[in-house]
C-alpha cells in the first residue's frame, strides 16, 4: 500500500470474529484475535465492511 493509496482500516477491533473467512481474496487474518488487511491482497471489494456489526472496518480514501 503506497502512501495516500485508498484502504481498509480497522478501527476497534472487539474480535467478534463475523469478518473471518468474509474476504473472497484471503486479505483478512487474525493477530492475537484481532483482525488484520493483507493489503496485498485487498481489492476494495468492501465484503468485510458489510458484516462489522461494530463497524471497527472503515474504507479510507
């Protein structure tokens, strides 16, 4: 991820655990039970947003 590029960020992760297997691409991953973005593999698909009742996956543009 370049500097300025658009992502997903997680904010407050209460590892509720609803986004684990959500990405169609493999990008999320647990460290110590909160989640992660592989950002190589992220591609906006927005899937993981969707399902955060917490609302802890934002898009950064």
């Amino acid at each position: 991820m370049q500097e300025g590029e658009s992502h997903i960020a997680v904010i407050g992760c209460r590892k509720c655990s609803r986004c684990d297997n959500t990405c169609p691409y493999g990008a999320l991953y647990r460290v110590e039970g909160f989640t992660r973005v592989d950002y190589s593999k992220c591609t906006l698909c927005m899937a993981c947003i969707k399902v955060c009742p917490n609302k802890a996956l934002i898009h950064i543009d």
